[in-house]
C-alpha cells in the first residue's frame, strides 16, 4: 500500500487506516481510493477486528479528489475509469467505520468522511464541498448524504457557495458527533471505537445495516427490515450470551458468533 497506511491491530479489536498523501493533502486519487477499498474489505473479513477508524493526519482528512488527475479528462474518461464503483464498495464495509477528522475535509474528502458511519472532529476540521469553484459539483455522495444530513437550506449553501464550515458549525448541523482538541481527536475516535467493539459484533452489524436502511427506504419498509434483523440476532450466541450476563449481573463475553 503506497497511499495508505493499515494496522489491523491498532487497539483491542480496533483498526486503524491512515490516509497517507500528506504532500497533497490526502487527495483522494485512483489508487489510494482502491487501496482503501481493499483494506477496508480485508479488516470486514478480519475477525479480530469489530471496528475500523479512518483518519488522515492533523492539517487534512483528506482535501477532496485529485484535482491534478481529473483536470484533462472527457466525461467519457471519467465514464469508463467508472470510479465510483470504488466507494460503492466502501459502503458496503459491514463493521462500524468511524472517521477521525482534523484540517481539511473537502469536496471527496467530505463526501468520503460521510461514507463512515460516525465523525469525530478536532477543533480545527473544516469540512466543504467546493467543487462549484472548480466548475464541477460534487460527485460521491455529497449532494445526498450532505442534504440528509444538514437539511437542505444549508446543503445547498455548502454545495452551491463552495464555502467552508468550521468543526462547531458541523457538530451544531448535525454532521460530527463530537468535536474535540486538536491532540485529542484521534484518541477521542478510537475510545468510541473500542466502545463500541465491547458490544456484539454481530448485533453491531446489524445495527448498522438497518439505521442505514432508513436513507434508502420509506418507513414501512425500514420497520420490516428492522424487525428481520431484530429477529436474526436471536440466531447468534452473543444474544443469549448478553441477556444470561444481565440475568446474572456480569459482563458479557461477545465473540462475534
Ligand atoms: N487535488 C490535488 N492536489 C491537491 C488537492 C486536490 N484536491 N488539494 C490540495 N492539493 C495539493 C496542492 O496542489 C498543493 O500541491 P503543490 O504543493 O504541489 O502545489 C498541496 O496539495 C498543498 O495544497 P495548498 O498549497 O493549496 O495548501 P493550502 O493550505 O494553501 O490550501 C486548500 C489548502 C484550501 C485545501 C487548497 O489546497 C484547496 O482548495 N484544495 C482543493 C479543494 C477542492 O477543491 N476539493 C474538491 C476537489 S473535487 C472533488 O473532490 C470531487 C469529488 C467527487 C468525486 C470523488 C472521487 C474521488
């Protein structure tokens, strides 16, 4: 991996990706796209690994896709390099995916933080979607997932003004779920990542799958799908083994099966 830096055993049952480009600020470009798509299938298929954080460093997340590589290129080009099959795949990651964001998250850089299922911020990320000043707009999500995330009034100040928002900004919109100190940012996404590896993994997947439901379907069938994983986690020992430890009053021993 030359973009991309994995270790599968960063924490207790805790990955860790770092996205590693700082010269250009982690622009998102093909191949560091494909080598996170990669490991982020191999750690889903790792089973000492119940949850990914993916970070970049502390001046930028990532500062959008790699200008440099899309500037010459036709609509036909970007037809066939057909690049967004890339993050199709990423959304497909079945663990929790937290993204640990300082310095810039622009354009594909935002757009790859909304991928992840949850945002923890230094004090000084600042996310955007400033395609509009390339004479583009955004491309991997960001129309959709910034909208259901913000609303739309302000989606569309972001999409259409190319303007930055500040970390308190996007934790008082609803995007980040905590803003912390810049020193901090990384430690705070990974104690909510080894939080969260203390539950099921099996009933955290299921989690995931079904809160993510609720974007791509109306509630009646969201209700359905919620309550057909609801039902399949009484097929896995962690559901027996959870509710014999609440009976009797320890902590339970999750093994994933
Ligand atoms: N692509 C390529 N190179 C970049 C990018 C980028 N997105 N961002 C920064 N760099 C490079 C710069 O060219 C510079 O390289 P060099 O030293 O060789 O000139 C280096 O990183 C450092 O950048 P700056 O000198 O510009 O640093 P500043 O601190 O002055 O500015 C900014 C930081 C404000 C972040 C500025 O770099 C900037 O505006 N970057 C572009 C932000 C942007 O427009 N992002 C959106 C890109 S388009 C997009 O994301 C479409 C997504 C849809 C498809 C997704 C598929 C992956």
């Amino acid at each position: 991996m030359e973009f991309i830096q994995v270790n599968n055993q960063y924490k207790k049952h805790v990955a860790l990706i770092n996205l590693n480009r700082p010269k250009e600020l982690n622009a998102l470009n093909l191949q560091l796209m494909g080598e996170l798509r990669d490991a982020l299938k191999a750690l889903d298929e790792d089973d000492n690994v119940r949850v990914i954080v993916l970070t970049g460093n502390e001046k930028a997340f990532a500062a959008g896709a790699d200008i440099k590589q899309m500037a010459g290129k036709t609509a036909i080009d970007m037809l066939n390099v057909d690049q967004f099959s890339t993050w199709d795949q990423i959304k497909k990651t079945k663990k929790p995916l937290i993204a640990a964001v300082s310095g810039f998250a622009l354009g594909g850089g935002c757009e790859l933080a909304m991928t992840c299922d949850m945002i923890v911020a230094s004090e000084t990320a600042k996310f955007g979607q400033p395609e509009i000043k390339i004479g583009v707009m955004p491309g991997a999500g960001g129309t959709q997932r910034l909208t259901r995330a913000i609303g739309k009034a302000r989606a569309m100040e972001l999409v259409l003004t190319g303007k930055f928002i500040s970390a308190d900004e996007a934790l008082g919109y609803g995007l980040v779920n905590k803003v912390v100190p810049t020193e901090m940012y990384l430690e705070a996404a990974v104690d909510l990542a080894l939080e969260i590896a203390q539950m099921s993994p099996v009933a955290a997947k299921l989690a995931k799958e079904s809160v993510n439901r609720a974007y791509e379907t109306h509630l009646d069938e969201g209700l359905h799908f919620e309550r057909k994983n609801f039902y399949l986690a009484f097929a896995s020992e962690d559901q027996t083994e959870g509710m014999k430890a609440f009976v009797e009053k320890r902590k339970p021993e999750f093994t994933g099966k």
